[in-house]
C-alpha cells in the first residue's frame, strides 16, 4: 500500500469516524420527557412525535453513511476508480472526453446506489410522519430533471475547466477561477428565474392584506422591491420557509406557500425582515466573496495535485489525469474543507443573530419568535441538540439559543 493510499484512506476513516461521533452525541440527549426549556414551545403529544422523527432520520442517517462508507473503502482498496481509467482509455483517446465520461459513470452509478435510500426517505420516512405531499410521478420527474441538468451545466462547466488546466498550464487555476465566479454569479441573479422553475410554478403574489403589509416593511425599510412571488412548495412537503435571492433589480422574495398556511400576516413580515436584514447588513455580498475565496483556494490545491503520478498509481491507475487528480484532491481537501467549514459556520450563526435583531429593531421580536416556533414545531425540529454537534454542523444558532437573543 502506498504512501498517498494510507493518507486517503486515514482522512477517509477519521471523517467517518468523527462524523458518526458526533451524531452519536446527539441522539444521546433523545427522550421522551420534554425538557423544562421547551415547555411552551413543544407539547408532550408533538414533542413524542418530534423525537421519533429525529431518531428515525438519526438511524437512517447512520445507515446511509455506513452504507456509503464501506462502498468508498471497497472502491480505494481495489483501485476501481484506475481500474475504470484504464477502461475507458481503451476506447477514449482525448482527455477531456476521457475525463467527462470517466465522472458521468461515477455519478451515474453514484446515483443509483443512493437513488432506494432517497426514495425510501421520501415514501416512508416522510410519508410515515405526515411531511411527504409528493408523488411518485413528481419524485421521477426531479430525478430525470436533476440529472439532465447536472449533465448540461455540470457537464458545461467541467468541460470549461478540464481545457483551461489541459492547455494553461501553471495559472490555468486563475482562469478556472475567474469563470467559476462569472457562473456562480449567473445563477445568483437568475436561479429563481431560470431553474426554479423546471420544478416549481412561482406566481406572484396576489394584492391584498400581505402584500401590503410586506410592501410597507420594505418601504419602512428602505428596501425597495417589487417582485413577490410564492412556491408551490405544498406539491412536494408540508415544510414552510421563504427566501430572498438576487441583487438590484434582481431582488426576488419568494414565499412557499406553506409558510403562508402556517403563519400570519405579523409572522410572515417578521420572517422577511429577517431574511431583509441579511441583505441590509451585507451578509449575501460577504457570503459570495468567501465562496469566491474558497473557491480560489480549492483550485490553486487542485493544480498541484493534477500530474502528480504517484496519487494515480495510489487509486489504482498508471498515469496522471485531471479526473483522478480531482478524486483524489476531494479526499484530500477534507481536513481544509473541514476546518473552512467550522468557521464558516461560526459566521453564518453570527449573521443570523445579526439578522434577528435587524427585524427586532423594527418592533417585530415577539411575531418572529412566534414564527420561528410555529415553524419549528411544524417540522418537528430538534430544538435541544447537543452542543459539539451544533458547534461543527448548525448553520444556524438553535431556536431557544435565537430566542434567548432576540429578548435580550
């Protein structure tokens, strides 16, 4: 066994191991008795209930990754992902083709390993606790959707990289950079107009009490924005949220239909005045420029790894090439990623309390908390997680962490 397929392998035994230490805390602090803190917020009845959605998805979590887990070790050990290199040089000659065909049997089969437990969680799990509104149709269609996309873009954009590497030598990482960010951009202005809608209808939002209430927070504001819109997310779960995306004129505020069931008019406004404050306090231009940043960082690693001879002998193949150098470089970055990852996270939950407040200062702290409870509850969130696990994994501060906030 090499040197670098002792290193893969490490990396890949550690983040497993670490990751599934980490759950294992959280479903420690699972029980039956509702916790003196989430009286009020839970009752005894919803939080039963709550605490068996979370040990359901905790298992099946643990199953999946194990799942996954052992398929990867199998695949190292036996040098599979050379095996398939040296396959498909018997009939591809260039590199980019070779490369591109090389990652689409990886994903395909990706896919259809994964594709029953996606399937089950969605007709089983979900269906089991009330949340899945999809059908089997719908669910179909997103897959076939998914995977045509991912071919036309992901496709598109690994093609556009492959090149630049192939034919600019040293700095092609700048280049593969700079377009990168140019199509991270693109799909910041125009996600919600052009791939939202392959899955969802966006209407806008009808005149009326809400709208005239949303239309004069955001002129109090001094947020101007006219397009309103809300998802039929109703079709596929009965989960509520909202979002805001784009920049200038591309300002959009969408709405799932299921928050608007769920919550009142207060509530709803709350909602969006703190999804209003994160734009307010430049949290979505400082979200874009560390993914720039990070971006950068991933490709400048990248480069040093592409002719390195010695990682594809390691996975199993005789020669250097982009697609086993990015294998190998995604196993390899996981220590970065995860240490990129925890400050990352450390940020967001600072721009959330930021964002909180923003919507507090405007006289609205007690619908927002009661908003953020009614979804919470509605999705049976785990409100009393342990404290390691949110540490490396929330996004976001717990509620009652919010909520202790927002009073103060």
């Amino acid at each position: 066994m090499s040197l670098y397929l002792s290193i893969i392998l490490l990396i890949v035994v550690l983040d497993f191991v670490w990751t599934q230490y980490l759950a294992y805390r959280n479903r420690k602090r699972m029980s039956p008795e509702i916790p003196s803190q989430l009286e009020g917020i839970y009752n005894k009845e919803e939080y039963i209930k709550q605490q068996a959605y979370q040990k359901v998805n905790s298992r099946f979590s643990l199953y999946t990754s194990l799942f996954s887990f052992v398929i990867l070790l199998f695949v190292l050990c036996l040098g599979l992902f050379g095996w398939l290199d040296e396959l498909l040089r018997q009939y591809i000659t260039n590199e980019m083709f070779l490369s591109l065909a090389f990652f689409g049997i990886v994903y395909l089969l990706n896919e259809t390993i994964t594709l029953p437990f996606a399937y089950y969680s969605t007709f089983v799990i979900e269906e089991r606790f009330g949340f899945n509104k999809s059908t089997t149709k719908i669910f179909w269609l997103d897959q076939l959707k998914g995977l045509l996309l991912t071919a036309l873009l992901g496709g598109a954009v690994l093609s556009l990289i492959i090149w630049l590497y192939d034919t600019l030598g040293a700095n092609a990482w700048l280049y593969a950079w700079a377009a990168i960010t140019v199509f991270s951009l693109f799909m910041t202005l125009f996600y919600s107009n052009i791939i939202v809608p392959l899955f969802n209808k966006q209407t806008p939002l009808e005149g009326g009490e809400l709208r005239d209430a949303i239309e004069a927070f955001a002129q109090k504001a001094g947020f101007a924005i006219n397009n309103i819109y809300v998802m039929d997310a109703s079709k596929r779960s009965t989960k509520a949220n909202a979002y805001f995306t784009g920049f200038g004129a591309k300002k959009r505020i969408v709405l799932f239909d299921t928050l608007i069931n769920d919550l009142d008019k207060d509530e709803i406004v709350a909602v969006l005045a703190h999804e209003i404050g994160h734009y307010k306090k430049k949290h979505t231009l400082q979200g874009m420029f560390i993914s720039i940043c990070y971006t950068g960082i991933m490709l400048f690693l990248l480069s040093l790894l592409l002719d390195n001879k010695d990682i594809a002998v390691a996975l199993g193949g005789q020669s250097a090439s982009f697609h086993l150098g990015l294998i190998a470089f995604s196993i390899f970055f996981t220590p970065v990623s995860f240490v990129i990852n925890v400050l990352s996270s450390i940020h967001s939950r600072k721009n959330e309390y930021q964002a909180d407040s923003y919507a507090a200062d405007f006289g609205l702290a007690d619908s927002l908390i009661s908003g953020l409870k009614k979804l919470s509850v509605k999705s049976l969130s785990n409100l009393n997680p342990d404290s390691l696990y949110v540490f490396f994994n929330y996004s976001h501060p717990t509620l009652l962490q919010r909520i202790k906030a927002i009073k103060k």
